[in-house]
C-alpha cells in the first residue's frame, strides 16, 4: 500500500480533539459526490493531494468540523492518503453512525469522473486491509446502507455488494457444506487470513460451530484476523499446533473433541 501521510499532503492541523475509535465493526465506503476532474498526469502527484487538501478545507470551513470526516481517502491512481487516520471516529456516516464503522472515501465523482479505475480499487482492498489490521471487523458496507443517501454512487456501491475485491482476484467457487448425522463433514478448502479476505457457507458453518460451543465468534462468513484469533485459542484449548488455520484436523475437531471426563476417585482398598 502506498500510503501518503497528512504531512505529505499538507493537512491542516486539527481544529479541535478527535474521539478514539479503537474497533469497529467494519468501514463504509464513500465518493465525493459533487463533480470530480480526472488527474491529468498518470501518476498521483499535486492534483491529488490538492484534491484531498480541499476536502479538508470544506469539511472545516463549510461544516465547522475538527478535520477531514474520513479516516483514509483514495484517488484514481491507487494511493491511499491518510486523513483522521486509523482508531479515530469518523464523521462521514452519518449522526449516531459513525462508532460502527470506520470511512473511507474515493476520490470519485458524480460527473466527470464517475467509473472506479483498477487501481482505485486495489487501493480501496489496501484501505480496508490496514484498518482491519488496527481494529476494523470484516463488514464493507456503502454510506448509504443505513442513511439516506445516494453515496457511493452506484458504480462503487456495486463493487461493495459483490465483495469488494480485487479487480484481477479470481472467482472463487462456491463452497458447499455437506452435513451427516449433524456433523458438517470437512468441505476441503483450508481456511486462513488472506488477501482477498476468504469468505463462504465453509467459514459460516465453522464459525457458527464455534458460536455453539461457547466460543465468542462473529457468525458472518468472512475469515478473517478474528476469526483467526479464536481458532488459534480453540487449538490451544484441544491440544492442536497452533497456527490460526483451519486445516482438516482443526476443522473435524470443532465437532468430534469432547473435554476429559474427571475420573472418580477410588475406593480405598478393603482391610
């Protein structure tokens, strides 16, 4: 990821304190909305950062708000720039909305320039990986599910609703989970923290197996750094090497372990 920093862009300073945001339960995707200008050179340069230096200035200016409300902005050339940055409350969601998710805003229009390019996709997946890495869960949502809005904008929200992955990913197969005798049988794919995030029925059922033996575990489909602290914890707790993967043996364990039964003391032996 090709991160630049808010001195590299020159923010503003803060106007006044930001609210932590430690966790959440995932990011929202966002655009500019109004019309936005393609960069006329190939590579992200002063176009950009005074694109991002704009926003700022109309988001403290216009709306009288502490800073820019999103956490990380991407343009046209991929480049992710750092706005309130990671673990801060954003205030691009909307009112009692925005401690759920963090937000992350392509630099994309509603005229002008309105298709999402390659590389700005690569650099949203990029966004969305480095929050999850400092708190953020496994939902992508678009601002306007749960707000009135039009935002993303239709080509973007699109994108959100078929996964937001990679524009080059491959199709992954859908993965069917066969249950016997109520013993989900081990589907064949092994499950680990990967870019694109893995996610199908294959991870549902494991977790949901989990959530049924007491563990605390989103039952949302997607593997990702959660999912991989609680399957490290189940294979310390049953004796397994412990490696945050849920390869056959972690998954037939989830159904086939039962914890050691306390033997009863003995009979002191007759005189």
């Amino acid at each position: 990821m090709k991160l630049v920093t808010r001195e590299q862009w020159g923010a503003r300073p803060v106007q006044r304190g930001l609210t932590a945001l430690p966790s959440a339960r995932g990011v929202k995707v966002h655009y500019v909305g109004s019309r936005v200008e393609p960069s006329p050179t190939k590579g992200c340069g002063a176009h950009c950062r005074a694109m991002v230096r704009g926003i700022q200035a109309h988001h403290i200016d216009g709306n009288g708000w502490s800073d820019i409300a999103y956490n990380l902005l991407v343009c046209e050339h991929g480049t992710v720039f750092e706005g309130r940055g990671k673990g801060v409350l954003s205030a691009a969601n909307g009112a009692g909305l925005n401690s759920s998710h963090y937000a992350v805003c392509a630099l994309l229009g509603d005229k002008g320039l309105v298709e999402p390019t390659d590389a700005m996709l690569n650099g949203l997946v990029d966004a969305i990986g480095y929050l999850r890495n400092h708190g953020a869960g496994n939902e992508i949502k678009g601002h306007r599910d749960g707000y009135s809005t039009s935002c993303p904008g239709d080509r973007l929200y699109a994108w959100v609703r078929a996964g937001a992955r990679r524009p080059d990913a491959p199709e992954e197969k859908p993965i069917k989970v066969v249950v016997r005798d109520g013993i989900a049988l081990w589907p064949g794919r092994v499950l680990e923290v990967r870019d694109p995030m893995m996610r199908g029925e294959d991870v549902e059922a494991w977790q949901e197996r989990l959530a049924r033996r007491g563990w605390r575990i989103d039952v949302d489909g997607w593997y990702g750094p959660r999912s991989r602290t609680v399957c490290r914890s189940w294979q310390r707790a049953v004796g397994l090497p412990v490696t945050g993967v849920v390869d056959r043996t972690t998954w037939e364990s989830a159904w086939s372990w039962r914890p050691p039964v306390a033997s009863e003391p003995e009979e002191p032996a007759a005189p």
